[in-house]
C-alpha cells in the first residue's frame, strides 16, 4: 500500500513540473539564448546599448536604451514615420518637416499635445537622461528595461503557453533576443504584445 502511495506521489509531482515545462514555448531556446546573454554581460561588465523598434498602422519608431554596469542610463525615442511622413534626415526631424505635418494634423491631436505638455517636435524626437528617466512615458516608447528585465518578461509572461495565444521567438542578435511575444486569436493590425530588438552593442564605461 506505501508503495502504490509512493509511486502515485511521484507520478502527480512528475506530472506537475511536466505541466509547468510545457507552459513555456520555446523553452529550449530562451534557455540557450539566455547563456548566450548571460556570457555577453560579463564580457561587457553588463554595460550594453539595444534598440527596439514599434511599428503599428499609424507610425513607426525607434527606442534607444543604455545600459551601464546593469543599470539603465539613458533612453531615446525617435519616431520615423508619423501620420504618412517620413523622416528623411537621419539626424531627425527638420523644422520644415514638423512645420508641414502640424499644419495638417487634426485638432484631437493638438489637444493631445496640450494635454502632455509637449511639441509636436518632442513628440517625434526626445531624450532622457538617467535623472529624467520616465518623463516621456506613455509616448510609445519601449518601456525602460534591462536586458534582464527583458528576458525575466519574456519567461514569466510572453512566452507563457495560452489557449488563442500564438507566440514568437527569434534569437538574431548573436543569439540573444531579436524578437519575443504573442498575439492573441486571428488579430492582424497592432496585435503584437511583445518587443523587437535590431540591434544590441557593447558599451564602454
């Protein structure tokens, strides 16, 4: 009798963390990215630039992150293509270019920049420095995140196996994160609950 309780005790608790394996898609593959990770931070003292990129049906953008010794020091935020323009400098906005699309954005907009107390200028171009981190939050900019923090969200909720919920993983940057998140059902236009990384480099501190 102790053993058939034994034996069904270890069947429900193999059971249980085959269950919680499962949950996670692509499991193999975050684990193998985040060696990849884990070996890059400690050959840069954990000091690294990413850029992420958001694109929806109405613009698109670019967020620059820096991190230092672990740390998030900076973040940037571009957008590229806003309202059927598209940034030819690429230093940015030119005068001209901010002046031609004010003069044609709806009224519901300019209240929304008077509402945020910026620019049409600092909408489409802005930067924050450590102090000033989470200013421009809430402007479409990628959240301000550690690569870390990034694979702890990808682990803990956007790689987690759902019903209606298709997810994507890819590992193009040298083995870390180039893509990572879902989408839920048939949704095809601004779906992607995720983040989309083009570029990670080192940083020299």
């Amino acid at each position: 009798m102790k053993k058939i309780i034994y034996t069904l005790s270890l069947l429900l608790i193999l059971s249980v963390f085959s269950c919680k394996n499962s949950d996670l898609e692509y499991s193999n593959q975050f684990e193998d990215s985040f060696d990849k990770f884990k070996e890059f931070k400690k050959e840069n003292n954990n000091s690294y630039q990413y850029q992420t990129s958001i694109v929806t049906m109405e613009q698109s953008s670019k967020t620059t992150i820096s991190v230092i010794n672990g740390k998030v020091t900076k973040r940037e935020h571009r957008v590229i293509v806003f309202n059927g323009s598209v940034s030819k400098s690429p230093t940015g906005w030119t005068d001209q270019e901010i002046d031609a699309i004010y003069a044609n954005l709806e009224e519901s907009f300019k209240n929304y920049l008077v509402s945020k107390k910026i620019t049409l200028k600092e909408y489409l171009s802005w930067s924050e420095s450590e102090k000033e981190l989470g200013k421009y939050n809430g402007l479409g900019a990628t959240e301000i995140m550690t690569l870390d923090d990034i694979y702890t969200k990808a682990k803990g909720e956007w790689l987690v196996a759902q019903e209606k919920k298709k997810i994507f993983f890819e590992t193009k940057n040298n083995g870390m994160i180039s893509s990572c998140g879902y989408v839920i059902g048939n949704c095809q236009d601004d779906c992607f609950t995720g983040i989309n990384i083009s570029n990670i480099k080192t940083l020299t501190n």
